[in-house]
C-alpha cells in the first residue's frame, strides 16, 4: 500500500504514481491510499489507469481526522496488506501508530521535504518519533539525507538514498503555445512549478526585468499555478513586464505538452530535495539553468548538463541564460542533459531500488524478471 495524504500536484505525488504504475505486478499488489483526499490531477490518471485508487472514509473537509491512524490500520488489517509505504509527513503520521500496534506489518516511508529541519516545531517533533517507528526510511537525495540525519539523529544504517526517476513523455508539442505567448523569434525561458515560496519566483521576475533591460531576446513562461500566483502577478504588472512574462496557470501533462516548446529550462529554487521538473528537462535534453540546491549539484555537471548558480544570485542568473544565447551551447548541453537523464535517472532505476527495498522487507529474493 502507497499511503499519501492526496494525489494533487508535486514530486510526491508522481513518485507515487509512477510506483503504483511500473512496480512489477508478478511480485506486488499495489494499491494507493489517500488520506485527505483523491486530491486532483495525479489521482484522475491514475483512476483513469485502472490503479486501485482509493480515500479512507469520514474526514470533514477542513478539519483533522485524529482517528486517522485507526481507520488506516482498520484498512491495512481487512486488505492483508503487508507493506506500507508513506510519502510525506501526514502519510508518516497515519502509517507509523499502525506500524506498533500491528508489530507484522513492515513500512517504508519516503521523505520529500527538501529544507530541514522544520521551522514547524510539532512537525518537526512528530515525524521525529515517527520515524523511529518505520522499519526503513529513505531520503530522496544525498543532500537532503545529510540535513534529515542532523535533524533527527539518524545513523547511517536507519536511511539510504534513493535518486527519484521519471519516465519520458511521449512529447504531444501544442504548436500553438509559442504563437498563443507572441513569442516570436525570442528565446522562449520556461519553468514548470507549484507557485509557492520555495520556488523563488520573485527572484525569476527580477531576473527577466534585467534580461529585458539588457535587450536580451527573452520570453520567460511560469506553467503552474499556486497559492502566489496573484501576488506574482501583481509583482509582474509593477515591474513592467508585459509579455516578457507570462504566468499561464496549471496546463495538465505540461511536460510533454509545452516543455518541449522551452528553449532553455530555469529553476530558481531557493531549496529542494531532488527535483522532478530538472529530471523532466533532461529527459527531453533541454539546456537549464538551475540553482545549486538539494541534489541539483549531483543530478547536473556542471558546464557539461547544466548550468548551477547560487540561489537569490540574479547577476549570475542573468549570465547564465545570457550565455543561451549561443546555439551550438544549447546543443551541446541539451543533448549531455538527455545522456545524463538516461544512465541515471530513468523510472526503471528508481523502481527497481524500491522493489529491492520491499523484498528485503519480506525476506524474499530480488525476482529474476520484470512484467512489461
């Protein structure tokens, strides 16, 4: 059982769906459980897959459910379930009671929070005594593993890494997407993200008025949509930018509907963990320029795959796309991004080293062949 508090949009909840989707079905029955709510976007595709997709009953919308941990234990007794994985906090919170009152039940749980420790303190105190409940836990990348063992005095033999991995979209380009922007000849700068702070978005928007005063021949797109978007709009309307930038909102199947169209991919976090939309823009060998956070300085060589600059940098920001310009240095970055994307970070390698996990788990032997 895949246990997430809900399948809206983030790199929790396509992890979850690319495990609930390619885990070898001659070894694993899977289900996922939801414990807030189907959520959105992720949980729909994986309905419309046929993946046994369901909510724990009675929780008002808008309120805890303390009874959480109880109802999911109910769950895991009438489905025989004999491994629970959680993503995230909340998914940690119902899996772990059930793990000590059900002592057969073996648990897993992913940590994707990629700036610990918490500024939350009964976060932080939870997933704390949580994790000591979990019989194996597993950090998203080797930076964000370092900050969790400090956070909450983990040894090395309580957790390992294990690199997310995507699977590559079968590009459908919208050709209508530049023309619909008024790119025009310009470079189109694109990134795809949840607009919440820790993005840096607002580090985006000086970066383009900079760009734009230079006479760069910069388009810059926001896809995705978020708590910030109307004070990011705002902010674009007060510094002036017009069609500089344009924030379209969430388009569904972004990554293989409109990254294609991106000249070059720009991140401006201020942290992660391990970034899925970086994964997306290799896997389609794009040029990106993105901060040197989370595992980005492990997933991208830089000046070969990438371009790394400080969070917050907007003078080495601006140098960085400026030097895009270059068609011969978009290739060429473009192209050893993909080769990067293909040795290491592909869905088949992320899902084979949670397969291990899990077999470990019930005492079996890693199976010789995989269903297709």
């Amino acid at each position: 059982m895949l246990v997430i508090d809900g399948l809206g949009i983030g790199g929790a909840e396509m992890v979850v769906r690319d495990l609930a989707r390619h885990l070898n079905r001659d070894w694993f029955d899977v289900c996922v459980c939801c414990t807030k709510g189907l959520g959105g976007p992720v949980g729909e595709e994986l309905l419309r897959c046929g993946i046994d997709v369901f909510v724990l009953p009675g929780r008002k919308q808008g309120r805890a459910d303390y009874l959480t941990p109880w109802k999911l234990r109910r769950t895991v007794a009438a489905r025989g379930i004999d491994i629970a994985h959680s993503h995230g906090s909340a998914a940690l919170f119902a899996v772990a009671p059930c793990r000590l009152t059900r002592p057969t039940l073996k648990t897993v749980h992913t940590f994707h929070f990629g700036n610990y420790p918490y500024d939350m303190r009964r976060t932080h105190l939870l997933e704390f005594l949580c994790s000591r409940a979990v019989d194996r836990l597993v950090a998203v990348g080797h930076q964000q593993q370092r900050e969790i063992q400090a956070a909450y005095r983990l040894p090395d033999t309580r957790i390992v890494t294990v690199w997310n991995g995507i699977r590559v979209a079968t590009p459908r380009v919208d050709p209508s997407f530049r023309a619909a922007l008024g790119t025009g000849n310009r470079l189109l700068i694109g990134t795809i993200a949840k607009l919440i702070q820790q993005k840096g978005l607002d580090a985006l928007l000086i970066v383009a008025k900079r760009c734009r005063d230079a006479g760069y021949p910069f388009q810059f797109a926001i896809v995705g949509d978020g708590p910030l978007r109307s004070e990011l709009e705002q902010r674009r309307l007060e510094l002036g930018l017009g069609d500089t930038v344009v924030i379209t909102g969430w388009i569904p199947d972004a990554a293989s509907r409109v990254l294609p169209a991106f000249d070059v991919f720009f991140q401006s976090s201020r942290w992660e963990a391990m970034s899925i939309a970086i994964l997306e823009a290799m896997a389609l060998g794009k040029p990106i320029v993105a901060t040197r956070v989370g595992d980005n300085p492990r997933v991208l060589e830089q000046g070969t795959s990438g371009t790394l600059v400080d969070s917050g940098d907007i003078e080495a920001m601006v140098a960085a796309l400026a030097r895009f310009m270059d068609p011969d240095m978009r290739e060429s970055y473009g192209r050893a991004a993909f080769e990067r994307f293909s040795g290491h970070f592909t869905v088949e390698r992320m899902v084979q080293s949670y397969e291990r996990i899990y077999l470990e788990l019930a005492g079996r032997t890693e199976p010789m062949h995989r269903s297709q």
